[in-house]
C-alpha cells in the first residue's frame, strides 16, 4: 500500500522594494488626526474648512499635518481662489498597500 506524502508550499511576497520609504509613507498615515484626514478625503476632495470640522486640532496643526500628507505625496492640493482644496491622491491607496509586508500563504494540501 502506497503512501500519501502531502507537501506543504508556503508562498511569502516580496518585501517592499524600498523598505525605508515604505516606513515613511506609514509613518505619514499613523496619526490619528492624518488617518481621520484621509478618511475624510477618501469620499472626495474636501476645503480645509470641511477638514477642520471633522479633527480636534487648530488650524495650525491641521496645516503641519497636511503637509506631512502632501509631503508624502497621499494627498494633492489645489488653490480655488483664497481656498485650497485637498484630494487623496490617486494612487495613494494602492501605495499604502503595496508599503504593508504581506502575510505567507499556505498553499498546501491537508
């Protein structure tokens, strides 16, 4: 009687290509007022005015962490008058994504 041998392959995902980077693009969204930003930005662009009424913060710091988004390229700006308007960039959920390790995957029989 032959026996069944049941071999076990475990695929695991590149890490990111650039491991540094991909720390600071998280780093730039682990702040709860900068989650609730992108949060917010996700359903469409939003004025700083709509911004501000969503996170507990002054203006001021609004502004840093703005920047802190832009600067990690998550969010766009765009000047409509005396306004700026913020957008989430377009590929800043799949950026995001492709910066977080990816679990192994168990491909192997029972």
């Amino acid at each position: 009687m032959a026996q069944s041998s049941t071999a076990s392959l475990t695929l695991r995902a590149a890490p990111p290509r650039d491991p540094p980077a991909a720390v600071a693009l998280l780093q730039a969204a682990a702040d709860p007022v900068r989650w609730t930003v992108l949060a917010r930005l996700a359903d469409g662009p939003r004025c700083v005015c709509d911004l501000q009424e969503h996170v507990d913060v002054s203006s001021t710091l609004l502004s840093y962490h703005l920047r802190i988004l832009r600067d990690a390229e998550l969010v766009t700006a765009t000047r409509r008058g005396r306004w700026i308007d913020y957008a989430l960039a377009p590929d800043a959920s799949s950026r995001l994504t492709e910066a977080l390790p990816a679990p192994a995957r168990d491909l192997g029989g029972a």
